[in-house]
C-alpha cells in the first residue's frame, strides 16, 4: 500500500462539484474527486502513473449518514471533513468526516429540523485553528441562513451569525466562509 499525503484545493470543476482532494505520493500527484461518493486514484502496479480508482465511501440510501453532498472536502490533520445538503437526523443536512485511509464515514453533526441553527448547508468548510466554519442558506432565527462553526472532535455546533431578512445583510449565503483581513487589520 502507497502513503498517501492529502492536500487541500479550491477549484470548481464541472456544474455540481468541485475538485476536492490532491494526493500526492512520493511527489507525484493522484487525485480524488467528489461526487456522490468519494473516489480515490490510486496508484496500481509499480508506476505511479498507472492510477486505478477506489471508492472511499459511498453514502448510504437511507440518507443517515448524509445526503447529496455538494461541496468541497476540508482536510485536518489527515481527516476529511464536508457538509451534505439532505440527510442526518432530521434530513436537513450534516456535517461529516471520512478517514481516507480506512473509508470510515461518521456524522460529527446533524442539522435540526427546528432551524434554528440554520438546514442544508451546501457550501465547504473552513478550518480556523482546528474549529470548521461553514455557512447554511436556510434556517437561522429569520430563516435567511446562517454562519456556524463545529467543533470536530466534539460535534458541537454553534451559530456565528443568522442573516437577518432585511436585505441589509444578505440572504441565503451559497459559499464558504473565507478567511480574510478588516480594514481595521488593513
């Protein structure tokens, strides 16, 4: 078996997705795509170009473990995290991790149906010194989305900021939080 070594990426391919992962092996690069379910390619045989594909997790029917993932991967410390639109306890989306070396899937967060903490999350995650941030377009007190950090070892959620509905603020946030400067910072 090949050490495989995630890294990160940003960038938009195709109408849903997103290329997620890069894994690099020994320099080289093999890559890992997203869609329903999270496929590696892996080095076969005794060259690294020859590359056969593996799935590392494909989410179940039952929607338990998430559903319809839309958004990219964010890598801590070696562990996978995303969000899932659907799914979870109250199908209205989760926030998961999945162990690229062992393909284990587990649901670090289920959204609430009561929305208070704002319901399907269709953008990536951020990693902010080891707490995930991330945004939903729906829920919140006003129903017009939410920020929210997780604890990922603890699964613990917690809403940064509910967009308000007045249209001074926004509404329905689609993208991942970024991290940037204030003005105050300049």
């Amino acid at each position: 078996m090949y050490a495989l070594h995630p890294r990160v990426i940003r960038e938009n391919v195709g109408r849903r997705g997103t290329l997620m992962v890069e894994w690099l092996h020994n320099g080289r690069c093999l890559s890992c795509f997203w869609a329903l379910t999270v496929v590696a390619l892996i080095a076969s045989g005794a060259s690294a170009s020859a590359k056969t594909e593996a799935v590392l997790y494909s989410f179940q029917n039952n929607g338990a473990d998430g559903n319809i993932p839309d958004a990219n991967l964010t890598n801590v410390d070696g562990t996978l995290y995303g969000t899932t639109k659907y799914g979870g306890a109250s199908n209205v989306g989760t926030v998961f991790s999945i162990s690229p070396s062992t393909g284990t899937e587990k649901v670090v967060y289920s959204f609430q149906n009561n929305s208070a903490d704002g319901t399907n999350p269709v953008a990536g995650l951020i990693n902010v010194n080891g707490t995930l941030y991330g945004t939903t377009p729906y829920g919140g007190a006003s129903g017009a989305g939410t920020v929210f950090s997780i604890n990922p070892s603890t699964g613990a959620e917690t809403v940064v900021y509910a967009f308000q509905n007045n249209g001074a603020d926004g509404i329905a946030p689609y993208a991942s939080p970024t991290l940037g400067c204030s003005t105050r910072d300049g």
